[in-house]
C-alpha cells in the first residue's frame, strides 16, 4: 500500500512538471520553464529550460532551444544547445545547428544540420551562447564563383 500511494504521488508530481503547449496554440516570443517542456504547437522564438523538451509531430519552433535534454519528432528551425542527449525521431525535421555531447538520429529524419560537441571548462559544463549565434541561412549560395564550382546534393 505504501509503494502505491508514492507512485500516485510520484505519477501527479510529474504531470504537474511538464508544461504542454497544445496543438493549435501559436506563441510569438521566447518561453522559459524550470519544467520539462511538450510542444505541439508552434513557437516563433527561443525555448529555454533546465530539464527536458520535447517537439511533438505536430510542434514546429522556429528559434532556438537550450535544455538538457531534446527530443524532437516535429520541426525546429534553429540551433539546438544541450547538455545530455539529443534525440532525433524519424519523423523529425532539423535545419540549424546541435550542441551535443550524445546525439541520436533515426532513419527518415530530415536533417541539414552541423553537429558539435559543447565545450567544456574545467568543472563546469558550458554551452555556447545563443546571443551571438547566427540563425540558420535561407537558402542563400554561399560558394564563391572561382570557375572550380562545388556541387551541392541534397537528398
């Protein structure tokens, strides 16, 4: 009987830590949660926690993430800075940078991504700052034309 009332509570403690933002809900500007995060909706700004966020299929971000965990099934147009694992399903679409000491990628996700591992300072875990971080380019060609062209591939 004991175990069970702890796992209730346990159970309700988690619940109350996850911060849902709903298919349909549309937010422009940055979030900030001392709670794990759940998107399915869309966000046109920067999310920051300490704990976990998860994009759902349905959820799409456009800006960046700094947590220490992801796991991404929908899409994120941005730069991506973590300190644990970040997670890929293969319904995932990425376009920007991860910072990632482990990073996990099924197959049939949609990446055009730069993976880097975040630095770290003696004791302390750091990871870049997101100021001074450049969004992700829009399709602009950044080859220079010296008669020797570079092809791009995409897939």
């Amino acid at each position: 009987m004991w175990t069970k009332e702890r796992k209730i509570q346990d159970e309700m403690e988690m619940a109350s830590a996850t911060s849902v933002f709903a298919p349909g809900l549309s937010i422009k500007g940055n979030v900030e949660a001392s709670s794990d995060i759940r998107i399915e909706g869309e966000i046109a700004g920067d999310v920051t926690t300490g704990r976990k966020v998860i994009v759902g299929v349905s959820g799409k971000i456009t800006g960046n993430i700094k947590a220490s965990e992801v796991c991404v099934m929908g899409e994120v147009l941005g730069d991506i800075f973590v300190q644990d694992l970040a997670r890929f399903t293969a319904e995932a679409r990425m376009k920007g940078n991860v910072y990632s000491g482990k990073i996990e990628i099924e197959s049939g996700a949609d990446m055009e991504v730069t993976l880097s591992k975040p630095k770290k300072s003696s004791a302390n875990f750091t990871l870049p700052s997101t100021e001074n971080q450049a969004k992700p380019a829009e399709n602009k060609d950044t080859t220079k034309k010296t008669g020797k062209e570079m092809v791009r591939m995409d897939h």
